[in-house]
C-alpha cells in the first residue's frame, strides 16, 4: 500500500512539474491567452474600419454627395457657380533652406560652369 501511495505521489508531482515548468504547460497557455487578446483588439479594429468602407461604399453607389466630396478631394474639381481660393502661406526661413538644399555637397548651377 505505502508502495502505491508513493508511485502515485511520485506521478502526481511529475506531472505538476511537466505543466508549471515546462514550455509546454502553463506557458504555453498564457502565451496563447496574450495573443488571443492581441488578436480580439486587432480584429475591433479592423471590424469599425471595415464599418467605416462599407458605408463609405455605400455612400458612394447611391448618393451623390460621397462622389462629389472625393471629386473636391482628391482630383481638386470644382462645381459650377462656385469660386476657388487657393491660400498660399508664407515660408520660413527653414523651410526655404530646405528647398535649396543647403547641406547637399558640393552643387553649382549648369550656366556658371565653365566649358573648355
């Protein structure tokens, strides 16, 4: 009897030691667990912006107002009646040393170059 009590004792404390130390037990679980909750939020995410295209879609075969809004958007059309203001804001000083190209190496226009 106390043979059997020890084998069982001994089983049962491999086994415990095979689920709470080994990559295949406990770790394992909560691994799957963290990615199953990456994978929720993701999936929400992904849900309200496929929401958002099929209204956008929707919008887009029955009304005329999505069309027009993307005609102004994106290919800059105007409709009939309307007037067209174009703001221009002023530069900086920084902003215009970036289009120069100040820190480009050593750059010389094409007409001072001298040709023998």
């Amino acid at each position: 009897m106390r043979i059997l009590l020890s084998l069982m004792l001994s089983i049962l404390l491999f086994l415990q030691a095979r689920l709470w130390l080994s990559d295949e037990g406990m770790h394992e679980v909560w691994r799957l667990e963290s990615q199953i909750a990456e994978r929720t939020i993701e999936n929400h995410r992904l849900a309200i912006r496929n929401s958002a295209l099929e209204g956008e879609v929707f919008n887009l075969k029955e009304g005329v107002e999505a069309a027009e809004e993307r005609a102004r958007t994106d290919l800059g059309m105007i409709a009939e009646g309307e007037t067209f203001y174009m703001v221009i804001r002023k530069e900086t000083q920084s902003e215009s040393l970036e289009k120069q190209n100040i820190n480009a190496p050593f750059s010389m226009p094409i007409s001072s170059v001298m040709v023998e």
